[in-house]
C-alpha cells in the first residue's frame, strides 16, 4: 500500500481547505470579540440569575432550619422581596442620577459579598436568624435597581456589539428560560451530591462570576439628564394608558404574585414544616418549569386570541387547583402535578404583563417607566407572602392552603362574571 510521504508538499485542495478553515475560525472569533459586550453581559446575566434561583430555593429553607419559626420564615422573603418591589420603583431614577454602570457594579459587589458572608457564617455555624436576615436585605437592596439599569441599556449595548435589537431579545429570552429550566435542576443536584453548605458556596461563587463579567462586558455611559418629579408623573401615566388596553392586568399581576410566593415561600415553608426533603423542592419547580414551557409553545403557535379576563380566569384556577392538590396529599406525584398547574397558570399569564414590560416609552423616560412596570408585575407579592405566613402562623399550613385556593376560586369568578373586555 502506497503512504504519502509526509515531507513532500500538500495538494492544493488541501490547502485550501486548511486555508478556508482558518478563516473560518478567524471569522467566528471577530464575531464573538466584536458581541463581547452584550455575550459577556449575558453570561453575568445568567451567572447572577442562577444564584438568585438557588437563593430563592435555599434561603427560606434554610432559615426555617436555624429558627425553627415560621415568622422568620416569612420575614426573610417578604422583606427581600419589598425591598426589591421598592428598588425596581426608584431604581430608574438612580441609573439615571448615578450612571447605570456604577449602579449595577454596586449592586453586583454586594451581592457577592453578601453571599460570601452567608456561606462562611454557615459553614462555621455563626449564621443567626437576625443576622441572616441582615445579610440578606444589604444583598438585596441594590437588586431593583440594577436590573433595571442593565435592562434599559440592553438595546443600547446590543447595537455596540452589532447584534440586532431583535436578536437581542431572542437571546435575552433563551437565557432567562434556560435558567429557569434549568436551576431546579442545578438546585436538586446540588443538595443531594454537596449539600447545604455545598449549595451555598455555589451560591456564592455564581455571584463572583456574575460581578467578574459584568465588569468585564458593561460598558460606561454618560449620564442622563437629571430626573425630575414631572417624570414620574408623566411614566405613571403611560402605565396607566397600557394597563387599560390591558384590563386584567390587576387580576394577572395578583396571579403572578401568587405563583411566585407559591415558589419561593409557600412549597419551601411547607416542607420544611412536614421535615420533608429539600429536594422535593426541586420537583416541583421542575413541574413549573415545564409547564410554563408547554403553555408558552401552545400560546407561540396559536391563532386564536382569547379575552384577558378569561384567560385572568384560567391561570387562577390553575392556581387554585394546584394549591388544592397540596392541601389533600404533598406526595411527590402531587408535588410535581401542581408544579405542572402552577406552571400552566404562569404561562397562560405571560401576555398579559409581557404588554407592559414592553412598553415604547420616549427614551427620557425608559428608566421609570420600566421600574415601574416590573414594581406593578410583583405590586401583589409582598402582601400575599405575609397573608400565607400569618395564616400558617396563627393557623396551620393546611388552613393556608385552604384559604388560599379558595381566594384564588373567588377572584377567578369574579374576573369571570364581572368584568368584560
């Protein structure tokens, strides 16, 4: 048999294979360097989401585990969650006043040593109820705002990075939903093959990551005119104008509240009341994810439009079939048969507080106009998360099932019988 030697020189279409290959890769990489900006951003994107996800996960289990009480239980995510609500209020105004770059680093830094702080104090068994609850309100008070500054920037830095508006959004989207997707996973992995200190560290490294890239990818931009109180008023107004083209966004934003207490409060108090597994946890938001996904698909490749009241109507029940399912059995069938309504319910309302999310405001008023509309997507979430905690407080966790279903029921009708599109 005949080998080529080596030595002799190479054909020429090898060569221009090699020589289309190289350029090949040449290109890609000035593709990738040229979309660093907005690639970087989403890799911190996804980095900080992640850890936001295990936190929500982790952090009410946990302390419910160091106090034993349901109060703390409660305080820690109603508090978190208001000081986001009010962040995400003013969070425009402050990108505006000092830059949306040195806000979001800020935040990012304490973010990261907060949760640094929680992972060594765990692991040295220092972590104390009011301690926690300290650390993780410094964490989270700059949250609100830097989400709205990095948002209200993305068209921007996606046109730095030649990457449509559009596409942007495409990518912006996929990653959420990985995330989504994919952190009960993460979670559940964790738990079982590193545990709680484990899962804590990942916590933290993720925060290191996300503060390393956004440093790396955010570029700085010179500051907006100062805000002005006209401002507010004139933002306040432009929601008001889309939430009437939307008339049940009151009733999804209640929903949505819902849903999300359903996540991060309701399913963790609960199990860690009954002294079930964390990983359970994980089933269910699984069971959530996927049915966020299946809905979201239907609603894509459907024609038929639906009134907003009845779909308002449908993602209530939804709710309130779920909460049912929990009240009679927390099996693990049953956990992930209501992770799975709970998730129909949280696709179904999608559209509906999509409409304002996406707003066109005139662009001195992108800041507020989109803190505000992400403050009036969750306006319901801290209220609902105190309601459910005094009921299983002074109640039991079966009466705050219960009660809650048969909340859900009753808004439902009445979205149902009393208000027309």
């Amino acid at each position: 048999m005949f080998f080529p030697d080596p030595h002799l020189p190479k054909p020429l279409g090898n060569l221009r294979g090699e020589a289309k290959t190289r350029e090949t890769s040449l290109r890609s990489f000035r593709t990738f360097t040229a979309g660093w900006p907005f690639i970087g951003l989403q890799i911190s994107s996804a980095a900080m989401n992640l850890s936001h996800a295990l936190a929500a996960v982790l952090y009410p289990w946990v302390m419910y585990q160091i106090s034993g009480s349901i109060f703390w239980t409660t305080a820690i995510a109603a508090v978190t969650v208001s000081l986001l609500l009010a962040g995400l209020v003013v969070g425009g105004f402050l990108a505006d006043f000092v830059g949306f770059r040195d806000v979001a680093l800020s935040a990012s830094n304490l973010a990261a040593l907060m949760a640094l702080a929680v992972a060594a104090l765990y692991a040295a068994d220092l972590l104390t109820p009011k301690l926690f609850l300290t650390l993780t309100m410094m964490g989270a008070i700059l949250g609100g705002p830097a989400t709205v500054a990095i948002e209200t920037r993305l068209p921007e830095i996606a046109r730095f990075s030649r990457i449509s508006p559009h596409q942007a959004g495409i990518m912006d989207d996929v990653v959420d939903g990985t995330v989504l997707v994919g952190s009960p996973v993460v979670a559940g992995y964790l738990l079982t093959t590193a545990g709680v200190p484990g899962l804590m560290w990942a916590i933290a490294a993720l925060s290191v990551i996300a503060l390393a890239f956004l440093s790396l990818s955010l570029p700085r931009f010179r500051l907006a005119p100062t805000p002005r109180i006209r401002d507010t008023i004139e933002s306040f107004q432009w929601l008001k104008g889309v939430s009437r083209a939307s008339p049940s966004f009151i009733g999804g934003s209640f929903a949505l509240g819902f849903f999300i207490t359903m996540q991060i409060f309701l399913i963790p108090a609960a199990l860690a009341i009954d002294e079930m597994s964390a990983e359970l946890l994980g089933l269910f938001l699984s069971g959530a994810a996927a049915g966020m996904m299946v809905v979201n698909v239907v609603l894509a490749t459907s024609t038929q439009r639906h009134a907003d009241n009845d779909v308002t109507s449908a993602a209530l029940l939804g709710l309130a079939a779920s909460v049912a399912l929990l009240a009679f059995n927390m099996s693990p069938l049953m956990l992930l048969a209501a992770g799975l309504l709970a998730g129909f319910s949280g696709g179904l309302l999608s559209p509906i507080y999509a409409t304002v999310l996406r707003v066109r405001a005139p662009r001195r008023l992108r800041s507020p106009v989109l803190g505000l509309a992400y403050a009036a997507t969750v306006a319901f979430l801290p209220g609902e998360m105190l309601l459910v905690g005094i009921l299983i407080y002074a109640a039991s966790l079966k009466t705050a099932f219960v009660i809650s279903a048969i909340g859900l029921l009753v808004v439902a009708l009445i979205y149902h019988c009393w208000f027309v599109d």
